[in-house]
C-alpha cells in the first residue's frame, strides 16, 4: 500500500520535522552560551579577557593602587556655616583684639567658600586655630591654596601628637612687605627664604614631612624651593596629629589672607 498521499502520514511527518528542528535549535542555544563564552579572544579559557581588572601593584589581598597617596583629610569648606569658624573639626587656640576667622564665599573659580584669616594689627591682636586630624607615624604631605592681601602676615605649623599650642615642629610663615614665604628649622630664630608670594593672588604651598629623617621640604605652587631637608623644630618624638593656621600678636603684623583646599595625604 502506498502511504505518502495518506493525510495522518504527512501530519505526523510534519510533526516530526518541527520537533526536530525545536531540538537543533536548542543545541545551537546551549551550545553557544557554554562554548563561547570567552568573549575577549580566542585563547582556550572561558574567560572574558576584556573584563576591567583593578590594578595592584603589591602581593596583599586586595585589588588597590598601593602606590597612590592615602588620604588623611580634606577641606574645602563647602559644608561650612558662612560666618565665624564654629565646627567641630576645629579648635580655638587663642582670639584676641580685632583678630578673628571666618568662613566666606569668595566666588573662587565661579563659586565656593574658603576659611579667611582677618588679622589686626595693634599689638596683642591674635587669633589662633588648630584642626586635629588622625595621628601619622609614616611619610606624609599637607598642601594649601592661599591668597594674601596686600602686606598681610600668616602662619602655617604641624604639630606632634600632645604639643598642641606649644612648640610646633614645622613651621612656615608669609612675612610683609615683601610677600617672603619662611620655613623655620631647629635651633634658629630666623627663617629661610622659600620664594616669593606675589599678593593678592592664588598660590599653593606644600609641606611634605619625611618623619624617619625628621626633615620636611616646602613647595610654593609645586615647585621645589630653597627650603628643602629642613630639620624639626623639636626633634619629634611623638606622630603628628594637628595642623594650625595663626596671625600673630605683633604689632604691625596682620591684614587679610584667604586659605582654601587643605590636603593631607600619606605618600610612603
């Protein structure tokens, strides 16, 4: 008997021929989610070569840049009430006469605030404030962007862990009338020259603090300066745990200077 014009043959031949091809499709689907998986290259791992791989440049356990500097602050003012310093970062060291500071909006490149030291300049006008940060035993740096008016007098110190309005153990200081940037080194009342500070412009100073060798270098807009393997004041014995920001009680020292953008970083 011949079955091909038989109608319930050719149905079932059809069925046959869909679920067949239902099938090959399937394994084309697995085969291609398994076996070509490796979407980077043709190497014999399953393995994305294209995937972003952190770069760690130690053997530890993570996926950091362990060269790249670790941060231990930074301040920019922008969360801070305009008007009189009042945070909690920072403490009051002394405030006397017509000497104050203040947080202001200066409209610094289109918009900001920055901390502004307000100095008298009658004997016995003062003002002195200090920001505590977490204590450093290692290499590090702190850098700043400044602007003095004309004639004005500030000065930038690092202090030890517990010597806090006593004896700082780097100091630098802008001196009138000629804008000299000093740094101070131990057992010498006189500062060394570091550069110029052209008034009312922006400039930024560094401090970097090489604690083994108990020296520090200062920067002046990134460039190296004369102020380089500069001894502690003291001798340090103990890691550093404040910076301060001061004018002092001398008469004839005082005027306006505008501080923004305080970094600390550990560079070892």
């Amino acid at each position: 008997m011949c079955t091909f014009g038989n109608p319930t043959f050719t149905r079932s031949l059809r069925v046959l021929s869909i679920f067949s091809l239902i099938v090959l499709v399937s394994l084309i689907i697995v085969w291609s989610v398994n076996g070509c998986s490796d979407n980077g290259n043709d190497d014999d791992d399953n393995d994305n070569d294209d995937t972003f791989t952190p770069i760690d440049d130690d053997d530890d356990d993570d996926n950091n840049d362990d060269d790249a500097p670790l941060p231990i602050f930074e301040i920019d003012f922008e969360d801070y009430e305009l008007g009189y310093l009042d945070h909690p970062d920072w403490e009051k060291g002394r405030e006397d006469g017509a000497s104050r500071m203040e947080i202001v909006d200066i409209g610094k490149d289109g918009g900001g605030q920055a901390l502004q030291v307000q100095g008298g300049t009658a004997q016995g006008d003062i003002v002195q404030y200090f920001y505590q940060y977490e204590s450093i035993d290692a290499d590090f740096s702190v850098e700043f962007d400044f602007m003095p008016a004309d004639g004005a007098y500030f000065a930038f110190g690092l202090y030890e862990q517990g010597s806090i309005n006593t004896t700082e153990e780097v100091i630098i200081e802008m001196q009138p009338p000629n804008g000299y940037v000093l740094a101070y080194i131990k057992g010498s009342s006189s500062g060394r020259n570091c550069g110029v500070a052209d008034y009312d412009t922006w400039h930024t100073a560094t401090v970097v603090v090489h604690i083994a060798d108990e020296t520090f270098d200062v920067l002046l807009d990134g460039d190296a300066t004369l102020c380089a393997d500069m001894d502690f004041l003291t001798g340090g014995q103990n890691p550093f745990s404040y910076f301060g920001v001061m004018e002092t009680s001398a008469e004839g020292y005082g005027g306006t200077v505008t501080l923004d953008n305080f970094l600390g970083e550990i560079t070892e």
